[in-house]
C-alpha cells in the first residue's frame, strides 16, 4: 500500500473517526508489527493531529497483546494536547480492555487511574464509557461507581467532566447506586459540587 496516498486521503478530514480506524486497519493488515511500530512511531512525530490520531490507533492495536506499545500509549501519546488525539487515547485504551478481558485488565485500570497525568486517567473514565454496558462492570456496577468517583474532586475540570458524565451514564440504569455514591460526597468542595452537578443531571 502507498502510505503517502493514506495520510493525503485522512489530512482534509477534520471531523469523526471512522477513517481513521479504516486507515489502521490498512496498515496493521498490510505490514508485520514490527513495521507498524516503527510506522506508528515516524506518524506521531507529525505535526497533524490527524496523523497523530491514526498513529494513536495503531498503537492502541499493539497494545493488546504488547506492553511496549501500551507504554507508549501511556506515557508518549498522553503528553500529546491536541483533545482530538486525546480521544482516540481514550478508544485505544478501551481497546485493550476489550482485547484482554475488563475484569482481567483490572490492575491495568487501576494503574491507569492512579497515574499523575489526568489524560492517562481521562483515558480510563472516557474510554469505558458506558462503563455499566461492558462486561464485568455491568454485573459489577458498583465497582466502576467506585473506580470513577475517586477522581469526583480531581484539579483537572476536563477530567471531572469525564468523571461526571461516566457516572451520569451509569445512573440511567443504577439510580439509586449514584444516589448513594453522591450522598457521601462532601459538597462544600467546589471540585466536588462541579462533578456533583453532572452525575446527578438525570436524578433531579
């Protein structure tokens, strides 16, 4: 395949994402991994962030069966600050918990969400939405409640949006699970009250 012709077809795209998966999916059939490594690695380095969303993606294919590549992911692609790359972030990650299994890739999330940079954390929050339709957490709801909400007074207003809005799923099913989650919430705290209003939105 003419990679060339690839990044030229995805440039003039601003919106969506589709192309970029079907642009993955090009590469990660057509070459070993070894060579999609170093592909992923030279298209990061681009200065469009449509590139750098497509290198994303094929990181996160890596990532399922690589633990190289999901360090990279971590701890390369989570500095990048285009929202955009951010995002694909989020599907790669959720990729590979789907890949390996989510209650198996419990100590991956758990790592993930105590690491200090919140685009590793908005990874987790964002990436399983809607956390309660995957397997184990939608017979374990209690347990993502739980996982989420330890970020409800992060300093990051982009991840408490993240926070807010996973609960804000969950509650549409389990009401009264996130009204019990919230009732413990000190709300004097103004990080909290902000993570408050969103999760609660379907409740009133």
């Amino acid at each position: 395949m003419e990679i060339d012709g690839l990044l030229n077809r995805i440039l003039p795209i601003e919106h969506g994402f589709q192309h970029i998966i079907e642009g993955a999916n090009e590469i990660i059939s057509t070459y070993s991994k070894e060579r999609c490594a170093e592909l992923a690695g030279k298209l990061f380095e681009h200065e469009a962030y449509q590139i750098r969303m497509l290198a994303t993606t094929i990181w996160g294919r890596l990532a399922t069966e690589d633990d190289d590549a999901l360090c990279f992911l971590k701890e390369r692609i989570s500095t990048d600050e285009h929202w955009r790359v951010q995002e694909m972030l989020a599907k790669a990650f959720d990729e590979v918990c789907k890949y390996r299994g989510y209650e198996a890739s419990l100590p991956l999330i758990k790592e993930w969400l105590n690491d200090d940079n919140p685009n590793v954390i908005r990874a987790v929050t964002e990436g399983l939405r809607i956390w309660t339709s995957r397997p184990f957490f939608k017979e374990n709801p209690s347990i993502a409640i739980a996982l989420i909400s330890q970020h409800k007074a992060h300093e990051s207003e982009y991840l408490r949006k993240s926070v807010g809005n996973a609960l804000k799923d969950i509650s549409k099913k389990h009401r009264e699970l996130i009204q019990t989650e919230v009732q413990q919430w000190d709300l004097s705290h103004p990080r909290v009250l902000f993570t408050y209003k969103l999760a609660t939105k379907l409740l009133k």
